[in-house]
C-alpha cells in the first residue's frame, strides 16, 4: 500500500493534455487539440467516483493521464498522496486500468494463458497466479471458458476478462473506461453487481460511462465534463436535486395530426418546454413541464378523438439531468 | 529474481510465439526471401561461368540475410500488432519495464531468425555437397556468438525506434536492405567501396559477420580475428547502452504525444 | 446514355482514387519517396555488388532491370492488397451488396497505380542515366516512353490475380510476397532471360513484364519501333490474358461468396 497523509486516492489539480498533429502533404501544419482543458478534482479512498461526458470529451485522455499512460501538458496528479510523473512505476503496481471494449487482449490466446502472461508483468508470484487466475475467472463467470482462445469470445465476456486482468494483481485503485459499453443488458447488470462488490471490498474505483443510469446507480459522487472541462460535480441525488421538479409529458401523434396537437400546446404556460423528433410517420413530442396535470388534462380530449396515439408522464431521469447540464454547459 | 525474470522471459517469448503463428505459410517468410536472394547469386554466377556457389557468402549468407529479415519483419510487426490491439498501453502502463519485454521478444526473434541459418547450413551439405571440415570451429562458434549478441543490440536499438510513433515501422522497414548491403551479407565487405566500408563499420553486426565469414573459410584464432571480435563487443555495447538512453526518452515521448495506441 | 457514361467514369475515378488513397495515405514528400524508393533502390545495389563479388561484369544489366521492376510496387502488390484490404477491412459486403457494375469497381482500383508506377520509373530512371551516365543521344523517347507506360500497365494484371486470392486466403499476402521476388528471377529484371537454367526459361515467356522489361532494355539501347514491336504486342497479350483471368476469378470468387458467405470476415 502507498502510503498516504490524507485519504485522497486521486487529487488533481488544473490538468491539461494537449495534442499536437501535423497534416499537410507538401507544407506541414501543425493543429493543436485540447483533450482536457484544467481539471481539478479528488477520489477519496474507498469511494466510486464516475466520470460521464459525451463521446470526445475528454474521460479517456483524463483516465490515461491518471493511469500514467500520458504525461499532462500542464498540471498536477497525486495518486494515493506521490506524484505521478516521479514515482511512476512504484504506482503502477497499486493501479489497473481497463480501456473497454475489444482491445487489450490477445484473441489468439486463451483467457488462462492472457491472465498468466499479464501475472507475469505485475510480477505476481507463481504459486499465488495459479489460484488467483482461479479466483477471478469464477468471479467474472467465466471459470468453464478459461481454456477458449479469447477470440471465441463475445464482447461481454471480453469485458468481464479485461476486469479479471486489472484484479490480477489485487490493486487499490481502479481505473474503469466505460467497461460495460457494447455488453447486452443482463451482462451489463452482472458487470455492475461485480463493481459493486469491489467497491464493498474497500477498492477506490473510478468509472467513466455515458450510460446515465449506471452512473446514477454505482457512483458516490460523479462529474460531468464536457469539451475537456468537468462542468458539474456532485453525488447523482444532489446533481438531480440541484434541477427543478420539472416532469416530462411524452405523446406520439401522426404528421397529418400535428398541427391540432401544436394548436393545443400553444397555451401552455411559457416556462414549459416542447420538442418535436419525428420517427418514420411518427411525431414523439416531448414537453417539459411544472405543471404535468394541467398538461394533461389539455391533451386527454386529443386522445379520446384518436389525435394522439399515445400520452404519457414520467419523472426526470439522471439521463434529463445529464442532458440539461450538457446543454446548459453546467449546473 | 533471477526466477521472476525467466519466468517473465519465457511467457513473453510463448506469447510471442503464439501471437505470431498465423500459418505454415507465414513462416515461410524467413526462408524465401534469402533463398531467392541466393538463388540469385548463383545465377549471376552460373552466368558468367561458376556452376558451383559460393558456400560462405552466396549459401550461408542467406542464412544470415533470413535472420536479420525475420528480426526487422518480425520486431515491426510484433509492435504494430500491440499498438493495433491495444496492448502495448497495458504493456507500459505495467510495472515491468518496457525495455525488458522488448529484450526478450528481439531475442526470440532472433532465435526464430536462426532457423534459416539452419536451414542453409543443410542446403549447403545436402543440396550443394559441401563439407565443413576446414572451419575454425571455436572461431566459428564465438564468432556466431558475437553475431546473434550484435543482432541483438541492434533488434533492442530498433525497437526503440518502433515504439516511438506509430508511423516509425515505414523507417525500420526501409533499414532492413541498407544494412544488409553495407554489412556484406552474400559478399565480402572489400566489393564495397571503401566509403560504404566506413560506414559499415557502425553497424556490430559488419564485424561479428565478418568474423564468422573468415572462420568458416578456415581463419585462425590470431590477432586479427580477435581484434575484430573485440570491436563487435565493444560496438555492441554501445548500441546496448545507446538502447539503454533511449528507452527512457521513448517512454516519456510515447506518452506526450498518446502514440501508444493506433487509434 | 450519356448520364450513364458519366456514372461510370464517376465510379472509376472515385474508385480508383479513394482505393489508392486509403492503401498510401503518404504523410509527407519523404515519406513517399522512402516507400517507393527506399526498398528497391538498396535491393538493386545489394545485387549490383553480389554480382560484382560472382564476376558478372555488367552492372547496368542489373541497374536498369531493377528500376524496370519498379512499378511492381503500385501493379503488383498495390492493387492486390487494395483488393485484399476489402476483406480485412470489412468492406466486402457493402462492395458486394451494391448494385454498382463489377468491372469499374475491380478495374477502377488500377489506375492511380498506374500513374503512380509510371511516375515512379520515370523518376528514377533519368536519375540513374545520370548517375551511370547513359547517353540518351540514340534514343527513341516517345517509344521509350510508350514501354514504360505499357509495363505500368502490365504489372497490374498479375496484382489483380493476386488480389483475388488475398480475398479467398489470409495467407495471400505470403504469396505475392513471393511471387513478387521471384520475378527478380524471372523476368529479366537482374539475369539475362537465356542465360536462366532451361527449365526456367519458358516460365518467363508466360509471365507479364517479361517481353516488356526486354523490349525497354532494346528501346535504351538506341532500337527502333520495328525491333520492339512484337514484343510489345506480345507483351500486351499476355497482360490481357492475365487481366481477363483476375476478374474472371473476382467474379467466381463473389458468386461463391453469396452462397458460402466466405469473404465476410478473415
């Protein structure tokens, strides 16, 4: 264990990453991209911390600077208290780190024989490797498959292999780039109760996902970063507390029948918020309300005259709170 | 230690090995190359007259010409394939240092390599007839040594050079002929002019081949041959060290500019 | 009709120009000439000197048949591998889901190859005249022009063959590789065609460049039209022949795939 004077597993502080491109055949040009634009954050130990942002944000260059796979432009990382550019190594051996999907194994060699090779390069003793290998394949499910080349196998149980891999060897933080993407429901719901246990075993763990409401159901505290900058931090009760009451009001309606449904929504009161996708021959209207009733009770004689196909009201979902502050540019 | 390093050894060369093994054709590559490139200098020289080819330089020479192909294909194509599969990110981003996995994949690929020295030492005693009675065994044996060590230095230099960008496999590529041209692989270095010779004298690989060529055609064990052994060494070792230095400037640069992974 | 011809000739510059583009996304002027250059120009000193070492006296013969052999490159392993890439790649199915003709979509693949392969010797010939200084004085360059033009042609039709066998085997690169090297041997390129062992002699002659590579070696020696001619005709036949054979196969190997479904993954 790296000793440490605070309970902070991760601190950063203004972090910046910048690429640098060259394009041009004949005269070079050089562009500049800013992957992460100054984050500051903390983890403590023990908690599961969620990193969420749509695609090119900027949560996989942030992981892979906090996994010592890229050095920041400007900036700092402490990892359990230790510097992460002068005690690179000594901390490696503390972390695991899984980038998702197909990458990251080798297909043409069994998951026994994957999990052996990286034992190996975090130096695991041999007697522990056997029984450890043992360990993790029955924890992720895959104890009867352990002899199959990895190739053989679908993208869930790939991912459940990479999560083997990074508890190889036992480490106390846990890095975690969106690890149940392209995994089928059941296996995402099985990948997530596992998390879960590791997080109950005392592991820190950061996630980073665009699934909504896997961050709403793993995450102590998550952060929204958007455009390489974190533009919201909070546990996900306190995120969505910090949005209005506001409910949603969903009907489907024809394009022939649309215009009776807008004459109607143009007396809702003007803080309501109305969008329109169309689907094929169908309209989904979506509207954004204080006062779900009073939207309802306008709409409901569009339904008994066959208008609308459908009505409906829900409540705001961790996806609204993600979708508003991505929006809004922060809470 | 010794145990762990072994250890780690022997599953990096496994899983190289098994990485690799894509077919029996593939394999091939370590023979055919040479073999048409001797078959070549035998034409030439049935053309102008010799029927019989020369065993040290235009039968053997193809044995080395396999080995050094085998380490430039098979080192740039070992890294491509971790860059590819994303690999190479958990490979550094492990407590093991980059530079031993790389010792130890150029080191089978050089083993792997060997095979086609094998496989001319047989066309030499079984297709052309040839005997090996007046070699300089234990000249032969150091001198075969000191070549596989220059080999190596150079597959552990080259990989260096392989992981710092992803586009660098083109340059490695592009030094596989260069090398064998300047180091007189199916012919001696005095057909080379004497500034190509200059150059080739860079190289650990000129001075343990060229110390092999002259035991196998019978040199003794004097101060000639030692002294070029001492500069195979010593030259080695520089590229070892040169190795050494770089490595750490390739593993901060690979991480400044995300060149890990090739996506 | 001429809608239709205007599609077409979309689809075989598009075809051409995206399939060459993405196989040699060249980053720089450096890195073009480095890969079109780079290999070829050291394998031709490596024999220069082996021949020099085994006696045989003529360095120019090598000289020239090794910067002939240049568009090999673009014709041979380009377009197979343009071809073969499809398959790795993925985008075989949607290539053979469209309703685009076949033959553009195969052929289309050639001609910045071609371009690329002619360019390629025209660069590098004038510069090795300079360096062995040949004298042009005595020759016919629209003629000398012409076979250059006709073996950037030819070279593909061995490509396209073996473009179709990467589709059919993941092992096909290891065999172009091959055939590739051994046209070192074969066609004329470093060991003049009569002086080969008997039983290699024949294979040259149904092999394309052969007939080209001489008819060029004629051309730089100062000939006339009435010496080449026959070559080039015969040249030209036998790249015919070995074009009609690859889209031949291209076909039988699609048909087959939509019943076995072969060409989907490797």
């Amino acid at each position: 264990m790296l000793t440490s004077t605070n309970d902070r597993a991760i601190e950063t502080h203004s972090l910046v990453k910048t690429f640098h491109t060259k394009h041009g055949f004949l005269t070079r040009t050089t562009r500049s991209t800013e992957a992460v634009r100054g984050i500051t954050f903390h983890v403590n130990k023990g908690e599961l911390f969620g990193l969420l942002g749509p695609n090119g944000a900027g949560k996989t260059t942030t992981v892979k600077m906090l996994s010592t796979l890229l050095i920041p432009t400007s900036g700092s990382i402490h990892i359990f208290g230790q510097d992460i550019l002068q005690h690179t190594r000594d901390i490696r051996k503390h972390i695991g780190f899984t980038f998702g999907g197909a990458h990251g194994l080798y297909g043409r060699l069994t998951a026994i024989e994957n999990l052996r090779y990286f034992a190996e390069l975090y130096a695991l003793p041999p007697r522990e490797t056997h029984n450890r290998i043992r360990e993790l394949l029955e924890l992720v499910g895959l104890r009867d498959r352990g002899n199959d080349r990895v190739e053989t196998y679908s993208s869930g149980m790939q991912q459940r292999l990479h999560l083997a891999r990074v508890l190889l060897h036992d480490p106390e933080l846990i890095f975690l780039d969106e690890p149940t993407v392209g995994i089928d429901p059941v296996g995402a719901r099985e990948l997530r109760s596992t998390i879960k246990l590791l997080k109950n075993q005392g592991k820190t763990i950061l996630l980073t996902t665009h699934y909504m409401a896997e961050a709403d159901e793993l995450c102590d505290r998550l952060a929204i970063i958007n455009h390489g900058q974190i533009i919201a931090m909070d546990s996900p009760s306190s995120l969505k507390s910090k949005l209005t009451s506001d409910a949603f009001v969903e009907l489907k309606t024809s394009g022939e029948n649309l215009p009776s449904v807008k004459n109607v929504l143009a007396q809702l009161d003007p803080d309501s918020e109305v969008t329109y996708n169309q689907h094929a021959f169908v309209w989904e209207v979506n509207i954004r309300t204080r006062q779900p009733g009073v939207v309802m009770e306008l709409l409901a004689p569009l339904l008994s005259s066959n208008l609308i196909q459908t009505l409906g009201v829900r409540n705001q979902t961790m996806e609204d709170v993600y979708v508003s502050i991505i929006q809004n540019g922060g809470a | 230690m010794i145990g762990n390093f072994l250890r780690l050894g022997i599953r990096q060369m496994n899983v190289q090995l098994r990485m690799r093994v894509l077919s029996l054709w593939s394999l091939a590559l370590f023979f055919t190359q040479p073999a048409i490139f001797s078959a070549i200098g035998m034409l030439l020289a049935r053309a102008v007259g010799n029927t019989r080819p020369d065993l040290v330089y235009t039968v053997l020479g193809a044995g080395i010409m396999g080995m050094w192909s085998g380490l430039v294909f098979t080192s740039t194509y070992d890294i491509r394939a971790d860059r590819r599969e994303g690999t190479l990110e958990l490979i550094v981003g492990s407590p093991t240092p980059l530079r031993r996995v790389v010792g130890f994949r150029s080191l089978l690929n050089i083993l792997a390599g060997s095979t086609s020295m094998l496989a001319a030492v047989a066309a030499a005693l079984f297709i052309f007839d040839y005997s090996f009675s007046g070699i300089n065994i234990p000249g032969v044996v150091i001198s075969f040594s000191l070549l596989l060590l220059a080999l190596w230095c150079m597959g552990i230099f080259l990989a260096n050079i392989l992981a710092w960008s992803r586009l660098s496999g083109t340059f490695v590529d592009l030094l596989e002929m260069p090398i064998a041209l300047l180091c007189g692989f199916m012919y001696p270095i005095s057909v080379l002019p004497a500034w190509m010779q200059q150059i080739s004298a860079v190289f650990p690989i000129r001075w343990g081949l060229e110390t092999l060529q002259d035991a196998l055609k019978g040199s003794l064990i004097d101060s000639a041959l030692v002294n070029k052994w001492l500069i195979a060494l010593g030259v080695s070792f520089v590229y070892y060290l040169l190795a050494r230095w770089f490595d750490r400037k390739v593993h901060d640069h690979i991480r400044i500019t995300g060149e890990l992974h090739s996506i | 009709m001429i809608k239709r011809l205007g599609h077409l000739f979309r689809l075989y510059f598009f075809q051409a120009w995206f399939s060459y583009r993405s196989l040699f996304a060249w980053s720089t002027p450096f890195s073009y000439a480095t890969s079109k250059f780079g290999f070829p120009f050291f394998a031709m000193l490596f024999f220069v000197f082996m021949g020099k070492f085994v006696g045989f006296l003529d360095p120019m013969f090598i000289v020239i048949g090794n910067i002939l052999m240049m568009p090999t490159t673009n014709g041979l392993y380009g377009i197979s591998m343009t071809i073969g890439n499809e398959r790795q790649f993925g985008a075989m199915s949607y290539l053979l889901g469209s309703p685009a003709p076949r033959a553009p979509l195969f052929l289309g693949r050639a001609f910045f190859h071609i371009l690329d392969g002619f360019v390629t010797v025209l660069v590098a010939l004038p510069i090795a005249m300079l360096i062995f200084h040949i004298d042009f004085a005595e020759v016919n360059l629209f003629m000398l022009a012409c076979c250059l033009v006709l073996l950037s042609i030819t070279t593909t039709g061995l490509g396209f063959i073996m473009g179709t066998v990467s589709l059919l085997s993941r092992d096909g690169w290891m065999f172009t590789n091959t055939l590739g090297q051994l046209l070192y041997i074969l066609i004329g390129v470093n060991i003049p065609i009569e002086r080969l062992p008997g039983f290699l002699q024949p294979l040259s002659g149904y092999l394309p460049m052969t007939r080209g590579i001489l008819a060029t070696r004629l051309a730089l020696g100062g000939a006339g039209w009435s010496e080449v001619a026959s070559l080039l005709a015969g040249e030209i036949l036998v790249a015919a022949v070995y074009m009609v054979f690859g889209y031949t196969l291209f076909r039988l190997v699609e048909r087959a795939s939509l019943s076995t479904g072969s060409l989907d993954s490797i």
